[in-house]
C-alpha cells in the first residue's frame, strides 16, 4: 500500500566462522594487468595490501547462489553482465517460497521495478585470506602458490600447446571465514538450514576455475556457529555450537531448535503494536 510504513526488525544475527581447506589445487582468477613482465598469463587474485591470495566472499556467495539455484530448481530468468540468474523480482516465480531470494537476496532494484523484497539480503559472505599451507604459515612461507602446466591438444596435428595457471596448492587453508546470517523474521530463521546446505553444495562441486579439471576441490571445516540477541540495545553473543565439518552441523537434529531458542525472536505484534489488553494493562486504572 502507497505511504505504509513497514518496520524491519533485526531479532539477531548467526555468525558462522570456519576455515576453507583446499583438498587440490585452488584457482581464483585474478586481473592479468596486475603481472609484471615475464610473468604467466593466469594468476591468482592476491589481496592488495597484504599480497596474499585469498577468497573474495562475492566469489564463494556467487558459486553457493549459483549452485543452491540450480538444486532449488529455481528459474534462471535474469542477466546481469552477461550472467544469467535467478531472480524473483522479474515476476513469475513464487517469491514466498522461494529461498534462494530470500536468502541470497534479489538483485538491486532499478526505477521501473515495482517488487520489493520483504527485507535486507540476510547472508553476508567475507573475503578470506589465505592463513597457512600445510603446516607452514604465510609469515613462514616464500611461495604462495605453484604453475599448474596444462597442454591443449590439437586435434588434427595431435601437438601439444603449453600453457601455464597460477593455483594455489593443494593443503591451503583459508580463514577465518566468516558468514553472517541477519535474522529480520521467524520465516527467514527458518530458512538458515539451507546455508549449509549451499555450502555443502560447493563441496560437492568446486570454487574457483579450471573445476572440471582438478582445481577448486574445497572442505569448510572447524566449524563454530554463534548466536547474537538483541538485548538490551545491542546484539550479545548468546550461545556457541561448534563442529569439525559440515557434515557433522548437518546431522545435528537439534541445531534448528537450538538457534530458535538462541534468537528467541518475540512476536512482533506484540512488541510494536500492544493489543488491546496489553495497552490496558499498562495505563494506570487510577488517577
Ligand atoms: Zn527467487
């Protein structure tokens, strides 16, 4: 309706922090005007300041949305730069049962869209910076990250034609990950579940390039999942569960219930708009 006001409350947030492991070499693509003369042509993305290869959160949220899509069997109806998505606010598609939107967020709306979503993008994904490679850490270690030599058969001639790709070898760890999970209702709590399993789904598949030939095979492990409750003006951490791996969070039949109580979100009729009993109650009955 034209001049409603709606209210968003933010009940709490679920932190979710772990660490990336690469089980084969990982390549996440970065800008070739970055090399220096004489380098390869394939290089790893490197954080700028502190030269480190790491995972850009766009890079790991956009393989979990783009997979999480697919096992959703959501429709892939929008394009952004050349991309094609899905999207519920194209119209067409049942948003209120859609959880990639509603977890993964909609596209920025331009003028002519009418669709709202009904809040923020809960999920926040963080960059990762690459923490150690077997048991050496990155202050300890001259190389990041090892030439991959491929070769493009011809397939007439049979020849061979090198090239070479920067990856970051197999045995790296990332962290700390980190993953927000902004809860604005019961409805999009009750949807948190599905996090995992979009990162499961990535386990299953792979991150970064090169997939299909080796690269990119990743675990999220050492697990810790941390509740924040809005208390008291502002949001405390009110219980922790940890985990080895995803595995062992997504067997856990008790997890759902746990962030349930953890957040303990009130009903919002009752906190912003008293029924009438309750504004009773409260006003004075004698003068
Ligand atoms: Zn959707």
């Amino acid at each position: 309706m034209a001049g409603e006001v709606k209210y968003i409350p933010l009940h709490g947030r679920v932190v979710i922090r772990g660490q990336i492991r690469a089980e084969t070499g990982l390549r996440i693509g970065g800008n070739p005007s970055g090399i220096v003369i004489g380098g390869i042509d394939n290089i790893v993305l490197r954080n700028p300041v502190s030269q480190l290869p790491y995972v850009p959160g766009s890079s790991l949220k956009g393989k979990m949305r783009s997979l999480f899509e697919r096992y959703c069997g959501a429709a892939i109806n929008h394009e952004i730069d050349q991309v094609s998505i899905h999207s519920c606010h194209v119209g067409g598609t049942n948003y209120e049962k859609c959880d990639v939107c509603h977890i993964f967020g909609v596209p920025a709306p331009s003028k002519e869209d009418k669709f709202k979503p009904d809040h923020p993008t809960p999920l926040v994904v963080r960059d990762v910076d690459l923490a150690r490679i077997g048991g050496q850490t990155v202050d300890e270690l001259d190389e990041y990250t090892e030439i991959k030599w491929e070769a493009a058969i011809d397939r007439i001639t049979s020849a061979a034609v090198p090239r070479q790709m920067e990856r970051v070898p197999a045995g790296a760890i990332f962290e700390p990950m980190e993953l927000i999970y902004n809860v604005y209702s019961a409805d999009v709590l009750g949807r948190l579940p599905q996090v995992f399993v979009a990162l499961q789904l990535v386990e299953d598949d792979y991150l970064g390039g090169l997939g299909s030939r080796g690269s990119g095979k990743v675990r999220f492990e050492e697990l810790e999942v941390v509740c924040k409750r809005k208390d008291g003006g502002r949001y405390k951490a009110v219980g922790k569960k940890e985990y080895g791996n995803l595995e062992a969070l997504l067997s856990d039949g008790t997890f759902e219930t746990w962030v349930a109580e953890q957040i303990a979100i009130k009903e919002a009729a009752a906190e912003e708009a008293p029924t009438e009993e309750g504004v009773t109650e409260e006003t004075p009955t004698e003068e």
